[in-house]
C-alpha cells in the first residue's frame, strides 16, 4: 500500500483545483528506510531523508516511463491508462546496489524526484522488513512487486 507526502497531496490539489501548473518530475528515484525512520505525510526529500546510509546504497532512478511503470490495465502499452483500480507496478525488476556495508532492517520505501534531496511524493511499508548487511545480494524488488495505488 503507498501513500502520498503532504507535498504532492498539496501539488495536486494546487493542480486540479487551483490552475497552477505541476510539471511532471523528469526523473524518479526509489528510496528505501529503515523500520526506525519509517517515511510519513510529511517526509521530505531531503538528504538523508531515506534512513538507509550504508557505504554503497544510493536511490535508485525508475522512470518516469511508460516503459518502467504499467499502465492501469497492466502491461506497458504506450497509451494512456484505462484501467479502473488506480494501480501501477514496476514493469522491470529494480535493483539496487550490493551492500558494501551494513545498511540495517529495511521496512519501508519513498519514491523522490531527484537522487538526494528534492520531494518524497509517495511512500509506503514493504511487506516483509528485511536485514541488508555487507556483502548481502543486491536488495531488488521483482518486476509488479512495487505497487503503487490511487484510491
């Protein structure tokens, strides 16, 4: 399950209702947390908002595509969406970095626009929090795993 930051809450909003223009973020980052520093309304993107800080970890860019997200149907048509549950996936898998240190109990993610500070714009709680340490296999999410939803 993801939620919106107050951030983008209050960008839509100025958006739909207000007639002030939201550009679409020209690049997005997967960021993850640790189960102490657990991501909320209002998150920030700012550096080292993304508890996760061990020696080899760094946000990772997907997108924004209609090659790296499914449409709402599902699948990466490149038309629009047309589907009726308000839900996207990771069409690939994401991969981030082999730990070169230990990066602690991962429980939680962001989506940011920029790779250190800018916006967290959605967040959510991953499933199972796991241990990443040292020499651990790169952390991945399997492509449909990372699913975003608009309800």
């Amino acid at each position: 399950m993801s939620q919106m930051t107050d951030y983008l809450e209050n960008k839509l909003v100025d958006h739909i209702f207000r007639n002030r223009v939201f550009a679409t973020p020209s690049t997005i980052y997967i960021g993850l947390y640790l189960s102490s520093g657990a991501p909320g309304d209002t998150t920030t993107g700012s550096a080292g908002g993304d508890a996760v800080s061990g020696t080899g970890y760094t946000r990772i860019q997907v997108g924004p595509s209609d090659t790296t997200w499914n449409a709402t149907q599902g699948g990466t048509p490149a038309s629009a969406s047309t589907g009726t549950g308000g839900a996207t996936a990771n069409s690939s898998t994401i991969t981030f970095p082999t730990p070169t240190g230990n990066w602690g109990s991962i429980a939680s993610f962001g989506i940011f626009d920029a790779t250190t500070a800018g916006n967290c714009l959605l967040y959510g709680t991953l499933t199972n929090a796991k241990t990443v340490n040292n020499g651990d296999p790169a952390p991945y999410f399997a492509a449909g795993a990372l699913t975003v939803t608009f309800a």
